[in-house]
C-alpha cells in the first residue's frame, strides 16, 4: 500500500510538473528553421512571419538557416531532436512529400507533429528583364535554334524551382535542349540569374521583387492581380498535371510533441497569420496566405505525400 501511494505520489507529481512546464511554454527562444540559405523565397516569408508568432506565443522566436540538399538537410536534422517545441521547421510541398520520396533521407510522412500550415503560393517562370525572351514561344525558338546553350537554375534536384522550371520546359517539349544548373537555395541562384549564368528560373512572387526580372507564365488558375498581363501556364501551352505549382509551406516539430505544446504553438500560428503586420507582409511579397490548424494540416500533408507521387513521376524524378 505504501509503495503504490508513493508511486501515485510521484506520478501525480510528473503529471503536475509536465502541466505546469506547458503553462509556461515557452520558457526560451523558439527557432524557426528555414532549410535554405538567406534571401530566397521561403527565407523571406519566414522573417516575414517570425516576429508576429513570436508576439502571438508571448516570447521569443528567430530565424535561423540550414542548407542543403534541396531543404533535406535540415530536415533529416531536425527529425532527430528532442520534440520539445523549441525547434520547428518551415517545410514546403518539396522537402516534406516529395524529397523523402526521391532521396534516401532518414525521414518520412510519420517524422514530423504538423503545426500549421501558412503560405500556398503558386510558382513564376520568369528571367532576367535583359534577356530578349517576352513570351515563351520566344523561349521556345530561341531553345530549338542552339540546342544546349540556355541554362536553367534550381535552389536544388527536385525542389519546387527545380519542379517549376522542369514543369514548363517539359511541357513546351525542350526540356532535353537546356542545361540544369543546382545551386543551394534560391538566393545564390538569383543572383547567377542577374549576372547571366544562368537565363530561366521558377520561384514564388514574393521573389520578383529581388531584381529585375520578367516573369514569362505563373503555374496558377488564373492570372496574378500584380502581373495581370503574364499568362498561366495554361495559357502558355503547359497542360496538366504541370500547369498547377503551389510552394505551400508550414510549420513542422519532430514526432511525438506534446499535445498542449502544439495547440499552443498551433494557436500562435494561428494568430500570426491572422495579424495586421503579416497581412500587410503577404499583400507586398505576393504571399497568399493558407492557414490550416494542426489536424487539419496533418491530414493535407499526408494526403499531399500520397498524390505528390504523380508529380514525381511527372518530372522523371
């Protein structure tokens, strides 16, 4: 009797510590990590949402990058930590459901305590204003008359810009008369645009505004309200399933978060998209704002994993 009272006692009292640890959540700074270098599209739009859910979760939140591997790099890291709360990935369409799926990683669909899911933009070809390319019957012609001259680049092997860019040369039938270029991240790929190394690149609106650039297609259902006169991908000749590319990104924990830890961070998420600051953000950069909650993202994602398999197979991955 005595033993198992003692026992109680001590479970009672692990019970009321692991309460009172999640009342206090967070006691210390929480790191958001952007799996890529500094100045690409999910490097921007993370800054842009750090001091709102730092605000919202009532502490502190920073930025923090980790390349490599088309975004597997830090991923594969962060499976492995303790799922504390204190380290949250921002993950894509890509390094979430489609890397684990081409590459041996050493994570999968049951890795990760999905928080909240933020942004769903669609993706731009576009190239630097100083090229002669207007439309892409431009790009076209110009292709099919010096075979193995152009260059396209990606933030890396089968990341959404490497998927944008093989999505519109695929489906306007020159993909094997260009040249692929990796680099890792968007940022240093950007700037090889502007200096000419390479000519074609695909990322979100929020980049376009990092140099002058001229957007060729947008792989969206209809026309961008900020380049109204760039046609979709559609309209440019790309027929489906490559005409549709949305760099949807979240927020994800390793597996086995405490409960009340994600419905605090969830609610955070929550609140911060939701904010004046980060509305005014997304309406600048381009960003079109997509939040799910914590369950309802956890089923997207793994639904996501499941058909993203198509477009694997679509892009020869």
């Amino acid at each position: 009797m005595k033993l198992t009272a003692l026992a109680c006692c001590v479970a009672g009292t692990l019970v009321a510590s692991t309460a009172f640890a999640d009342d206090n959540f967070p006691e210390r700074p929480i790191n958001l990590i952007a799996p890529f270098n500094a100045g690409g599209g999910t490097d921007l739009l993370l800054r842009g949402f750090a001091p709102h859910f730092a605000e919202a979760i009532g502490g502190d939140a920073f930025v923090s990058n980790m390349a490599g591997g088309s975004g597997t790099v830090a991923a594969s890291a962060l499976q492995g930590q303790r799922p504390d709360g204190y380290q949250l990935g921002y993950f894509s369409i890509t390094v979430s459901t489609i890397q684990p799926q081409i590459k041996n990683v050493p994570y999968n669909v049951d890795s990760w305590t999905p928080i909240c899911s933020v942004a769903a933009s669609p993706t731009l070809l576009f190239t630097n204003a100083d090229t002669p390319f207007q439309t892409a019957a431009d790009v076209v012609e110009a292709v099919k008359a010096e075979p193995g001259k152009y260059v396209y680049g990606s933030s890396g092997p089968g990341a959404m810009t490497h998927l944008t860019t093989v999505a519109a040369f695929a489906g306007l039938g020159i993909l094997d008369k260009l040249k692929h270029l990796p680099f890792q991240g968007s940022g240093p790929a950007v700037k090889e645009l502007t200096a000419g190394t390479i000519q074609f690149f695909g990322d979100t609106e929020i980049l376009m505004d990092r140099g002058d650039f001229r957007p060729l297609m947008v792989f969206n259902s209809e026309r961008l309200a900020n380049y109204p006169d760039v046609p979709t991908a559609a309209e440019a000749g790309i027929e489906p399933p490559l005409n549709e590319l949305y760099l949807w990104g979240g927020l994800f924990a390793p597996a086995g978060l405490d409960p009340e830890v994600t419905a605090k961070l969830e609610a955070a998420c929550e609140t911060a998209v939701a904010s004046d600051g980060f509305k005014e953000f997304a309406a600048n950069s381009g960003t079109v704002i997509n939040y799910r909650g914590a369950a309802e993202f956890d089923a997207f994602f793994r639904e996501q994993y499941v058909s993203n398999g198509a477009l694997i197979e679509a892009a020869g991955l």
